[in-house]
C-alpha cells in the first residue's frame, strides 16, 4: 500500500497517540479520556492494515472504547468514537445480516452521543448518516462479489494471468469503504482533537 506523505503524518500521530495512552494507562487504567484517545487511535490506525489486522485492531479500539464507558457511561466521544468503530466493522463484513447487528450498535452509540451533546454537528451527521450505511453496505459489496465473480472462463483467467489487477480491484474495494467510512465520521475533527490533546513527538 502506497501511503502520501499526509497519510505517514497520520500514521505517525496515531502511532504515537496510541504509545502515549499506552504509558499513560499504566499509570491510571481509569483514565476514561485515555482509552478514548487509545480507541480512538487504534480505529484510526485500522485503516492503514490489511482487512484481517484491520478486523483485529477495530476489535482492540471498541474493548477500549467500552472501557472508556464502563468508567463514564455519558462520554459522548467516547460513544461517537464507539459508533465509528462498529460502523468499521459492518463495512468489513460481507454478510449483510451480521453487518446489519454492527449497524445498529452503531446507530445506538450515535443516538447516546446526540443525547449526550445535542449541539454537535458532528454527532448528528454521523446519526444521520448511519441511516443510510446499510444500504451503502449492500451496494459497495455488490460491487466487490460482481467484479470477483465475473465468470469462470473470463474472470479467472484475467486474475490468473494479471494478479495485480484483482489485488488493485479488492484495494480499490477497502478504500471505498474507508473513504466513506472517513467521510461520514469527520475524521479531519478527530485529528483536531487529538493534536490538541497530543504532545508533538520527541525530537530525534
């Protein structure tokens, strides 16, 4: 996978986010606001793996995220931030009944945050938005199967013979779903708020 220079500047902010919640739940593991900037990072870092890490790390930020409200049942970054991750892990399950138990999960933690701050647009637009997601599920993995099953005859033998190109096709596929999974969460916000939070990395 081929990063820009802005997607390595976000690798390394999250990475060194998630160091940093890290040593710092060591400390305190009762640190709400830390394992929401954990969580937080982990999903954000989910996206620059492969689906099968990805799968694993979106599992790693949504046990920290309910961590996080297991301490404050009304953290409302940490619920928005919970519904990012559940919205993840609908958009990497092909079957559309499990996706549709992620969705829902998804749309309650949007509907609590809004609850909780019914000023944030942010929050809003994600529960809107999340209304929506099913349907954009079922589209995006038409899309995949249909390309996968273009036939015995043409379909194989063009993958057989050229790799790269059903490698790119099934890439292009995850970039669809994150690029919409990034557009309806606001990510440029979470950024925002983690520098804010965040002290710059130690000079080297």
């Amino acid at each position: 996978m081929e990063f820009s220079q802005e997607d390595f500047d976000r690798l390394l902010l999250f990475e060194h986010t998630r160091k940093t919640a890290e040593s710092n739940y060591a400390k305190n593991p009762l640190d709400a606001d830390n394992l929401t900037k954990w969580g937080g990072a982990l999903l954000e870092l989910s996206q620059f793996q492969n689906a099968a890490d990805s799968k694993d790390m979106i599992r790693s930020a949504v046990l920290k995220l309910e961590e996080a409200l297991a301490i404050n049942p009304t953290k409302h970054d940490a619920l928005w931030c919970l519904g990012n991750a559940h919205t993840s892990q609908a958009f990497l399950t092909p079957n559309a009944d499990e996706a549709k138990v992620y969705f829902d999960k998804a749309r309650d933690c949007f509907q609590k945050a809004v609850d909780e701050e019914p000023s944030n647009e942010l929050y809003c637009k994600s529960l809107e938005v999340s209304a929506k997601a099913p349907e954009f599920h079922s589209e995006i993995h038409k899309h995949g199967n249909s390309q996968q099953s273009a036939g015995p005859s043409g379909g194989e033998a063009t993958a057989a013979s050229n790799p790269k190109s059903s490698k790119k096709k099934s890439s292009d596929l995850k970039y669809d779903i994150f690029g919409w999974i990034i557009l309806a969460v606001g990510i440029v916000a979470w950024v925002g708020m983690t520098k804010s939070h965040v002290p710059p990395p130690p000079p080297r």
